[in-house]
C-alpha cells in the first residue's frame, strides 16, 4: 500500500487525502478508545467518587463518544479539539 506522499506524487490525490482523513480518524479512535477505557472505573457503582464527580466523568465520556461529530469540520488532527478531562 503506498503512503500519502506516494499516493500524491502518483497523481491520485483523492485517495492521498481519504488516506489522510483515516489516518486522522483512526488515530482518534485509538486514543479515544484508550480515554475511554482508562476512565470506566469512573462509573462503577463501587467507585470512590461523589454523584457529582461521577456525573462529571460520565459528562467527560460522552463527549469522547461525540467527538467524531464535534469535530467533523476539522481538516486535520491537530484540528481536533478534545474534552477536558475531569479533575
């Protein structure tokens, strides 16, 4: 498989900038996945957490789900704005 600049210097730039949205997307799925899985500890019912911090890491988690459509406009990876992680 050719990489982007390949793919550019081949002429094919419409599979060169589907091949850049991918590696933005999957990159973010990774690290989203990652955030995700790192907080799941926030929502059992045996975590050492306030109802208020709680909701707050629940708050934190949707918006990581949301961020495919938070940041559809971005055009490239370091466009993606990313929730705040709770404190």
């Amino acid at each position: 498989m050719l990489n982007i600049e390949e793919l550019i210097a081949s002429g094919d730039v419409g599979a060169a900038l589907a091949a850049a949205a991918e590696d933005k997307w999957g990159k973010l799925r990774r690290l989203r996945s990652e955030l995700l899985n790192d907080s799941d500890r926030t929502q059992l019912a045996d975590a050492p957490l306030t109802d208020t911090k709680k909701a707050e890491w629940a708050t934190y988690r949707q918006a990581l789900r949301d961020m495919p459509i938070d940041n559809s406009s971005a055009t490239v990876y370091e466009d993606i704005v990313w929730p705040t992680k709770p404190s």
